[in-house]
C-alpha cells in the first residue's frame, strides 16, 4: 500500500514540476508545452488555472487562440482576431481592449488541449495546505505499525 502512494504522489509531484519547467522555460514535450492560465482574459473559454498544451504550427488563421510572448516577456494566451501578413493582432474573449499587434516570431503556438483533471491536481499540489499535510501522512504511514493479524489455533 505504501508504494501505491509513494508512486501516486511522486507521479502527481512529477507532473507539476514538469508542467512548470515547460511553461517557464522553451522545453517541450513531444512538441507540446503547457501553460497554467494565470487570469480570467479568455473565460468562459479558460478559466484561472487551467492547464493548457500549446503546439507551435506552420501557419495561425483568425479565431485561433495562441500562447504568445508579450513586450514583458509574459506568456499571454488570446484570440487572433485580425491577421495582416506575419503581423497579428489578439484579444482575449472577456476583455474590451485589443491587445499590442504582434509578429508571428512572437507566437509561441496554438492551444490545443485543456486538461481539466491537471488544473485539480495542480491546485492542489500547488497549495501551502497540501505541503503542511503530506509530510504528517508520510510520517504516520512510515512510524505506525503494521498490525499482526491474530491467528486462530
């Protein structure tokens, strides 16, 4: 049984770091990078803390919605609303304002998968509360003992 939760919260551990070095750096994962929504721009598309994969393509059409790179540096995940040869122009569903025309160096890549389950997962892993709790689990799973079965003679 121990096992079965070392392996479960080591996957789940795993999968966090591995969802946070790719949105934060250029690694990706079979083409693929994912990113975790930070704010309520594209709802009721994505909501805050979704976890998205993004897959860099040949070619973005209008009503695509793109991972892209800001003037800041930031990753901001918007709609493209107007496209004029290799320079696009973004907005995200919930906002009144267009975003800064971009050039297409400047996409990261399309969104193509929002996983549901990750964003759970993520908050949970990501919470002061699960780091406060798991060491107490792991302490009482490994110092109680096992108990002995009594045997009938």
């Amino acid at each position: 049984m121990k096992k079965v939760i070392y392996g479960i919260l080591f996957f789940l551990i795993s999968l966090c770091i591995l969802i946070n070095i790719s949105s934060m750096s250029n690694m990706s994962f079979f083409g693929y990078r994912t990113f975790k929504i930070a704010s309520g721009s594209m709802k009721p598309l994505y909501d805050i803390d979704d976890v998205i994969f993004v897959k860099s393509k040949e070619s973005y059409y209008v009503n695509d919605v793109v991972t892209y790179i800001n003037d800041s540096g930031e990753y901001v995940t918007h709609r493209i609303i107007n496209k004029e040869g290799s320079i696009f122009t973004l907005k995200g569903d919930a906002n009144n304002t267009i975003d800064k025309k971009i050039e297409e160096k400047n996409i990261v890549g399309k969104v193509v998968y929002k996983l549901r389950v990750l964003k759970l997962i993520y908050i949970i892993l990501t919470s002061v509360y699960f780091w406060l709790v798991v060491p107490i689990i792991f302490l009482l799973i490994i110092f109680i003992p096992k108990r002995k079965e009594k045997s009938s003679k």
